[in-house]
C-alpha cells in the first residue's frame, strides 16, 4: 500500500511543508503537485470548489508523490467518508471546539471498531493499492482545526481524544475569535499566545502541530518553534501575487533612471 | 456597445499588457482580469483547454474592463466564429504563412460583405450591448501569427492583406522553424533580427505588432521598440514560478547563519 | 466594497424583485441578470444544482449590477458558508421552524462576534472589492423561510432572533403545511391568512418580508400589502412557459376564421 | 430502430415544428423536449455549447419522442460525425455555397457506398436500438443551409447533389449576404424573393425546405407556403422574452387606474 | 404518473435486479440502464460522484423504463430532499441505528403531514408526469441499511417507524461492525447470521428487504431465502473485472499446446 | 523523460496490448489503466468524448505506467496538435487514404524541420519530464489508419511516407468500403485478405502494425500474424458485456434442476 509520507515525516520529526488548493482545475493542481510540496490540501471550505469539482484534482495530484488531503467544509460524516474514500490520506476539519466534536470527527475517519467510518474506498483502494482496508485506520491522518475561544478552553480535552493525530491552526478565525482581526503570520498578541499555548499543548499531548501561514519566513520560524505541517498561502494567492509582480513590473513609472516609459 | 478598449490603446499608439490563460478555471480567470492586465487571452491552441471549458472564462473575464481575446487552435473558421459568438474581440490566428491563408482567417472574422463570418453573436451581443451587429467589424482585432520561415518569407504579402489588424510574434516556433531552439526573449541570432524585422515591416503597412514574451525586462524592450501588444508568460508559468519559488524557500537549507534547519 | 442595492432598496422603503434561478447554465443565467432583475437568487434547495454546478452562474450574474443571492439546500453551515465565501450577499434558508433553528443560520452568516462564520471569503472579496471582511456582516442579508405551522407558532420568537434581516415565504410548503395543497398566489384560505399574517409580524419587528409568486399579478399585490422582496417564478418556468405557448400557436387548429390549418 | 418522425412528416406532406437550443443544460432541455416540439436542434454553431456540453443535452432529449438534430459548426466531417454518432438524426450544416460542398457534407452523413462516413456509432446504436448500421443511411436527414447569395448563385447544382434531403433558410445571413441587415421573418426584399425562391427551386428538386423563424405567425405563414420544417426562436430567446416580460411587468408604472405605485 | 415498477414487483412477491453506479458518465449510465437492470441505484455514498455529477445520470437512465434510486453519502435533510427532486424513486440510507434515525429518513421523503419534505420537485415532475404532487408520497421507496450492531440492537424499532417500506444490508459494513472483515457473500458466521436475522425480521414487520452482493449466485440465493431486492456489484466492479480477464487473456502463457507466446 | 514503453515494444519485437477509452470518466480511466494494458487510446472519433472530457482522463492514466495515445476524431492539424500537447504519447488518425494526407498527418506531429507542429507542449511537458522538446520527434508515435479501399489503392505510397510510424486497421470501416458489412475479427473474405495484405505491406515498410480486435482469441492470432500493436474492444464494451452477463444470470430461468425461479 501507498505510504502515506506526511505521517513519516511526523514520526521522524521533520516538518511537512503543504500547499494549498483553491483553483478547481486538474492542469494547476498537477502544477503545483510538481512544484515539491510534501502534501496538498484541497480546501473545501473556503476554496471555490466542491467535491464534483474536487475529484479530478485528486487524481491529478496522484501522478505525483505527493501526499492528497482535504479540508472538509464543516464537521459533517458524508462529505468526511466521501474525501477518503476518494483517496485522501489525511482530513482537515474547521471549528473543533469541544472533545465531543473532536470525536464525531476523528470517527468518521475510522472504520470499527475504532470509529463509525462506512466501508467502500472506492478509489481510495485503487490510489492505496493492496491493503486498504487492513491499513487504512493507521495511514489517514486526522487534522482537528483549533480556531476559536471555545477550542482554546476545551483545548486539553480536545487534544486528548482518541484516534486524534494531529491539529491544525487557522490564525484568521483564531484571531477574529480573540477579538482580533482577521490576518495570518501573527508576531504578538493574543493570537501570538494562542499559537505558542496550541503547539505547547499539542506537544505535551503527543499530537502533531500545523498552521496555515502567508509567507516563507514565518512558516520556517514555526516550524522552528515546533510546528511540523506548514501550509504556504493557497495556489491562488501565488497566482494573483505574480500576476500582480508581473502587471506592476509593466505599468509601473520607470522613473528618471530609464527615460521615458511607454505608458 | 462596449468599446475595445485595445483597439483604442492601438489607435492612440500605447501598449497594452496581456495576460494570457490556460488554466481552465473561472476563480483563476477573474483573479488574473482583477490584477491589472489590459486584455486576456484564452489560448485554445497550446492551453489545455477547449470551447467547452473557455465560455465560463469568458464570463469571469467580463466581470471587470479587461478585454477577452482567444488563440484559436488553428486557422479554421468553426472555432474562430465561436470564439467570436463567445464575446471576444480580437482573435490571434496561428501559423499564418501566406496571404491566402491571412485573408482565410480575417474573413472568419467580419460579416459581410468584408468577410463570410455568419451572423449570430448569441453572447457577443450581451457582452457588448446594443449596436453589435453594426459595429462588430469595425471592434473585432485580427492578429495573425507570424512564426515561420514561410511566413517571412510571405510577410509583405500577409501585412497587405485587407482587415488585417495585427500581427502576433510566437517566438518559439519561429526560432525553431529558422533552425534554432524554441525558445522566447531573444536578444540576438535570427529569431530576434525577425522580431525586429516583422515590427518594421508591420509598422511600414500599418498593422500592430504583437509578441509573446517571458519577462517583464523583455516585454518593456519590446514596447520601447514599437511592439503595441506584450504577453507576459501565462497564468500557469505565474502559478508554477510563486509555487517554485516558495518551496524552494522552505526546502533550501539556510546555511550557517541560521544554525541547523529543520530539514 | 460593492454595495448590496437589495439592502439600500429595503431601507429605503422600495420593493425588490427577484428573479429564481434553477438552470444551471451561465449563459441562461447571464440573460437573466441582463433582464433587469434587481436580484437573483440560486436556488440550490428545488433547483436541480449544488455549489459546483452554481459557482459559474455567480460569476455570470456579477457581469451586471444584479445582486446574488442564495437559497441553500438545508439549514446547514457548510454549504451556508460556501455560498456566502463564494460572492453572494444574501441567503435564503428554507425550513426555519423555531428560534433556535433561527440562530443557527444567522449566526452561520455572521464573523464574531455576531456568529460564528470561519474567515476565508476568496471569491467574495473579488466580487466586493475592498473592505469584505469589514463590512461583510452590515452587507449580507439573511432570510429564514417561514413555510410551516410550526413556523407560524413560534413567529414572534423566530423574528426577534438577532442579525435576522427578513423573512421568506414558500407558499407551497406553508399550505401544505396547513394542511392544504401545495401552490402559490393564495387568495383566500388558511394559506393566505398566514402570508398576511406573516407579514403583518414581521412588520412590527422590523424584519423585511419576501415572498414568492407565480404572477405578476400577485407580486404587484403583494408589494402592495408591504411585502419588499418578490419573487417571480423561475427560468425554467419562463422557458417552459413561453416554450408551450410557441408550440401550442402553432399546433392549434386555427378553426374557421383563418380557414386549413396545414397540420 | 427509432423512427426518424421528421422524415415520416416530410413524407407525408406535414409539417414539423423544430425548437432551437442554445442553452447548454440537460434540464432546460428536457424542458423543451417536454413542450411538444417535434425536434429539437443543437446548435453548435451560434449556440455557446461544442460537443462536451451537447452530448448530456442529446440524453436528456431522448427520454422523449422528440427527434434530436444538431446544427454543426461548419462543413467539417469530424463534428458531423461526431454528432451523428452521439445520436443525432439530422445534421444542419452551415454555409453551404456550392455543389462539392454540399457533397462534402452529405458525404460525411452517408455510409459506404453512398458517402465516406466512419463507423462507429457508439451512442447512436444505443439510442436507435437494432437495426442502425442498416438503417441510418435512409434515416438521418442531411440539411443544407443556403443563406448566401453564393448559394444562390448554385442553387440548383446544389440541390441536384445526391443524399440532400432537405435545405434550410438562414435569413439573417441571407439577408446580410444579400447587402441588406442581419435580421428574421422577411415580409418584402431581396430576403423576401429569395425565401420564396429557394423553396420554390427546393419543391421543384424534391427536397425538403426549412426555415428559421422568430414567430408563430410568420411559421405559420412558411408552412403555408410551403417549408415543412420551422424552427421558433431558440430556448434562450424564449428565456429572455418572458423574463423581460415579467420584469418590465413589475417595473412598469400602473398610471391612474391603479393608484401609486411601490416603485 | 410513471409507475414506480420497483413498488409494483415488490408488492406482487417478485424480486428486483438492481445495478449500481459509481462511474459519473451518462454514456456508462444508459448502457447499465439498457442492460436490462429493474432499477438503477447511484451511490453517492461510496460511489464517486456527488449531486452535480450525478443529475446528468438520472437522465440518462430515465431514457428508458429502469427505476431510479440513489444512495445518500449520510441521513441529511438536504441530500435526500435533492436527490428526490432530481425524479429518483427511492433513497436508501446509510447507517440508520436507531428509530429516531429511521424516523428522521422517512420523513425527509415524505410531503406533510407524513412527513416534513419541502415541495419543489423541479425535475421530478418533469419525470414522473402528471400527478407527482398527489402520488409522491406513495410511489417514492424508503431504503434503511442495517449495517451495523447497534442497528441489529434496535432491529424491531426501527423496522417499526412509520413509512419505512425496506431495508438494505450492507454486508461489508455490518461484518466490520461485528468484528468481522469487510467483505461480501457471507455463507456463514455472525454475518450470514444476521443476513437471515434481519430478512426474518423484515418479513415479520411487512418491510421488504434487499442486500449488497457480488455475484450472481449469491444474489439468486438471497432471492430464494426471501430477499426482493438485490444489487450484482457496480459499473465499475464490472467494467474492471472484464478488464482484467481480457488483458490477463492476452498476457497468460499459454502453454505448450500452442507453441511460443509473443510474449 | 518518461519512455514511451510502446515504442519500446516495437522496437523489440514485442506485441503491445492496448485498451480503448469511450467513457469519459477519470475513474473508469483510472480502472482501465490499473487493469494493466500496455497503452489506453482515448477514442475522440467514435468514443462520445470531445477534447474538454479527455483531458482529466489523461491525469487519470498518468497516474499508472499505462501509455496514453489518442485517436483524433479526423485529419485536422487542431486537434492533433491538442491531443499531444496534452500529454498523448501517439495519434491515432482515422481514414488516412493517400500519401498526401498521410503525409499532412504524421507533420502535425513533428517539430520542424520534420514537420510543423507548433511549440507549446503546455502538459506534455509535466507529464513526461525534463527533455520533451527535445525528444518529441522521437518519441511521439504517428498511426495512420487504413480503412478503405482508396488506402489500399495507395497503400504503398502511404507506408513511404516519412514519419509514419505505424499503421491501425479498422476493420469495420474497411470491410464496409470493400462492399461487406461493418464488423470486426474477419477470419475470411475480401477483409481478412485486406488485414494480411496490409500486415505483409507494413513489414515490408518497416511500419509496425495495429489492428481493432473485438476479442482476445483473435487479437492473439493477430498477435501471432505479426501485428504488434491489438486493441481489445472498449471499456463501454466491457461494462455493457459484464453487465448483460449479470442480469442474464439473474433473469434466466433456471429449469427443472433448481426447482422454481422467484422470476
């Protein structure tokens, strides 16, 4: 069966460096699944994209050693079962605030007698190859995402539920939260403390750390702080970055140094 | 009706930036229409795309000012009048080598009695408001691809023909038809003594000179030669070069400044 | 940030009409917003459609100043969350039923500390330009459907939940619900007393009151009563409307007037 | 096999009453196809839809009685194929101007030894049931458009070609060819003599004449004259008419009778 | 109004052959609808295809007279009502434990006041013809799966709830949940006891029953034990198990008896 | 760069066992290519699929060793160029009769000098790694499909051409241009003359040979003729096969052995 690399990372204590899918085109997902990252998550929530649309990235991702995974739109059993058996290897879910929520999810990720997951990995079994079935429970990789007050306060009961492997940390909605703005890439604050206090805890528990960042610096300064799964803006932020580079490279005054500009 | 405002750049001597699409997604095609490009080109000839998936571009394209333009697979006149129905407004024809094969695809593009393109301008007509019918020859830009050792040798008899409105430069091929590698930004050797050729020559018949280029250092020469019409690389060469580039960020090892990475 | 007119026209007093969407098509849906609709709303509860198949049909409406709106399949976050990330500025949840159920949808349409909506608006912030993430919360508008006797007993407490904006109300379901036929344009009955009752609440809690119609008729008479939002039946209503009149004109006998039908 | 129930109507001297689609949605069409049209017709050529989107709506045709026909881009014998083996049991080629053009296309509808069309009817077959590689020579109807003043020019070499069955008027094209304004339903002008003289020279060859129309009355004008086969409008025509219809409804002032008015 | 033949058979003791679609491909989908299948279920659960994906299907297969079904990826209100709406004829539902979750199904499906289903069948009226609103509640099938042991736990109560009129086992799940492997077929062990268990329940309660199997010798002896309703495999089992026979057929050795392979 | 296995299989001597490609699902695909053929054409021509449906089915096979190939729909240097742009290995092109179109064909495939293809391998270049443009020319394979009396007529002319690869048999087409009836495995008859003469005339080329099979009895005796290349009917045929298989099974009637049949 397929490996699933993401989780040997984990173990080996190496950090995980993941790309984000928000375009819902098979050409760009294999792009980006070419360009190196360990894993891609397609997002699911907020990317403009919804399982029909998700399916063909998935296979296009899998041309490539690349690690498949989804961000669900919410914490719900179908759309969960229905991104694994489509051949994810690990699941990110929003808005886990409480253990009990944390079960609900991680169980939709299991199959008896650990959890409450259906069996038919459709194309699951045919991207795994032999031994799904048998392996399955040890290779998908769940994510709970720790993004709100609430969370903060049932954190310790929250990293402490069973068949939880890892949790995943939205700084927008962590520090809209917080009563803060939305943003990403936090150097103080409450939101700052809240990134520190998360990793801490997930350590102590044993449970491996990711966030969502906006740059490379900052993903490299978590990843020293501890975090092993950094995920860099989104395949459309780099789009819209470049094409911006690009266009303001062109329009912009050129100024005394070059004469007079064409525009 | 809608005004092409490429045509009104060309008229008034400026350069007008394009963008150029080949990621089949309507999210990426707004956000490269938002960032700033004066028109956008769906390349239905070497982008992985076909009509089927370019009508929802055009539609995203038309949220903002800029203008939609496609690369037609090859000169044929189905595909060029669909792409016309579809609301573009300039069509850039590749590998035009002779002067039959110019006025073959420019009158694709005009109605009668200056060409044989058939009437039915089903989206054309909501995009552009009242008056498409009246005003549609006089809007629409024929680009005609100037790539081949053929076409050079035939450029006087091309530029001459009648509703020709530009020329196109596709460096690549044409470096690779005089011997040389494909290949674009040329500096020196054939391919670029024929860039600066066909831009002489097309200003001499009074047609706009186009080229596809892969810098923002190249485009600026260009213009600054007399090049009216300048590619930047596309959105999938933006999307792969940012999602290059940060993960090699990630992955480089820092050296001893930094002290050990985590990789 | 583009302004949502839907809301400017309820504060000033003014009545909106609504058009239905259920073809999943982005060019039916771009006619429809060029025929002067002031909103259309995307019906992903009756409408044969989900969000891959809706998301085009957005970017085609935002070609004009027709603002968009949904109605989603159930009361549920995740797809509320993704309609809303995906540009519209309104939402229309069938079946709310107590005040509970009320606050669950609202709150799912507001960022704290009003509610709990995740931060993530890619494509909104697209269509809205500048300031979403500010605004957002004055700018969308949320509707609960009030179409059940259990609506109707809990109406007081449904319409004083905070952050609801209006009400909508599904004639079919309500009669049913009372125990009558489905249909629409009640003018008597348990079914009609409800729909001025409904509005004859919401009133006087201040809460914007909408309805959809079969007619222009009955939408002129239901402004008329203060109702603010109409809907008039579908595009696929229409379509098959004006379809059978066409081939009914021609398959009718004409009779004597008009002597020999060819048929 | 499935009867071809146009051609049945042209034998027996009837009249078919053809819809026109142009939206690309299995339901709309479905929707047509429940109005009572005899055929239906694709078009692939003014209509924004090529083959990937057209095949579903062939599907969603057939669970009707209503014969499918399809409108090719132009006179190219892989779309025509193409169309005809996803079931189509009639194909409406445009611009045909001359004899070997018309022989071209009919060519391209006929199995040996009548014409060079590839086998292979893949849904074809599924749709007709037994008997289509016997059959579909005498079953698939070959229409040519005769809309130019070329056309005109060849009318009767054209209509002497061998496996026309039938012809069909363009008159917008026709009109525009012949000096005069894009535009339907030609009471008067050189639009007008040529409608009647092409169906005149068409009865005179025995092949069958058709028409695209913008209205009943003047369908039922043609067929009086004649043309036993008249397509009304297209679905999204019929879409925008009523939509329009409607919003003009409501947004229209009442004046006096009525009293003030909401808007 | 169609007939709902399922029903019919189920009603007259006969037993049901049913296919299963997990390939989103109309063209696959009516050549499974042509095989000779009674009914057709589409398997959003495991199958991968969500709701857009698989309104196309549903017209595919209403092209000829085999029933429609789907299977929803989880009891959800909005899915179930969706697919309703799209003109299937029977839901069957994963992993119904409990009464109260039984309850909650059958309601979805059921207008008031059997049930809390909203009215808006948009296409299913479209399929069913004249009368849907009056029949729906009649003619449409409710499918429980009992899968698991809790499920065996509240057999009787759940076979108890009101407009339940089947249940369907899945044998994969059901084994997993009582400490087995997931697998199909079963001859014996605490499966294939509550194969029997659960038929014999099913009778008791005048519920039919139906199962999952992978043959067609499993399938005629569920028939025999009093199974009315059983499904061979799925598209896809099929499509790869006639794969894999030809190419192994191609690649064996083969023998002496045929002189040297070219392989 | 990724070798082209079939092209290796050539040149050993080796018999490639290709599958072929008619339903446009990237999971069918996906099965296909896991089911171990050597190579999968996807069928443009007769397969009810267009360039925007074959697209992801290419990432589906990409993922596997299996060599994807296309057969265009006709001899048109658009799709051509299309198809190995997306990442084809070889073209497969219908209806190739003279030298000349033999000719204008296997150009569309090569880079100058030895052809015009144009530069712009946008997924090719993904797919097959660091070196395609260099390697293109030798390692897309060009299949010219003799299929007609005129082809044999020319036979010799067109296996001279340079570039051509290898030639394909449909012995459908081929039988019916020979006055017989469409059908494959000719095992006598004008057909099976034309498959031997043209197997004698490719070797005496130096032109490896294909051929259309509709079984794996006679695709061996091919295979032991000397054709290298022998495709196994399609993944339609296959599910169709399967599936009638299965419900035979299930609705014959069983006979005095088994006792009663439920049926």
């Amino acid at each position: 069966m397929r490996e699933n690399t993401v989780k040997t990372k984990f173990q080996k204590g190496e950090a995980v460096v993941n790309g984000w899918i928000q375009i819902a085109s098979g050409i760009s997902a294999e792009a980006m699944a070419l360009s190196g990252f360990d894993s891609l998550t397609l997002d699911l929530q907020h990317g403009p994209l919804h399982y029909d649309a998700a399916l063909p990235l998935l296979q296009a991702i899998s041309i490539t050693p690349t690690i498949p995974i989804a961000r669900v739109p919410w914490n719900e059993p179908g759309i969960i079962m229905k991104m694994l058996d489509a051949g994810c290897y690990g699941i990110i879910c929003p808005m886990v605030n409480t253990a009990d929520e944390c079960a609900a999810f991680v169980k939709a990720c299991r199959y008896p007698p650990k959890g409450y997951r259906s069996f038919g990995p459709t194309r699951a079994a045919m991207y795994a190859g032999e031994g799904y079935a048998k392996n399955a429970n040890d290779t998908v990789l769940t994510f709970a995402m720790i993004e709100t007050a609430e969370a903060l306060d049932n954190l310790d009961a929250i990293l402490s539920v069973d068949e939880l492997d890892a949790i995943y940390v939205g700084p927008a909605d962590l520090s809209q939260s917080l009563g803060g703005l939305p943003g990403a890439d936090w150097e103080d604050g409450k939101a700052y403390e809240a990134v520190l206090h998360i990793l801490e805890r997930a350590k102590a528990h044993g449970i491996y750390a990711g966030i969502h960042t906006g740059s490379v610096s900052y993903a490299r300064k978590m990843v020293e702080k501890g975090y092993q799964f950094v995920t860099l803006q989104s395949d459309l932020g780099f789009l819209r970055a470049k094409a911006e580079e690009m266009v303001n490279g062109m329009k912009a005054k050129e100024g005394s140094e070059k004469g007079s500009s064409p525009y």
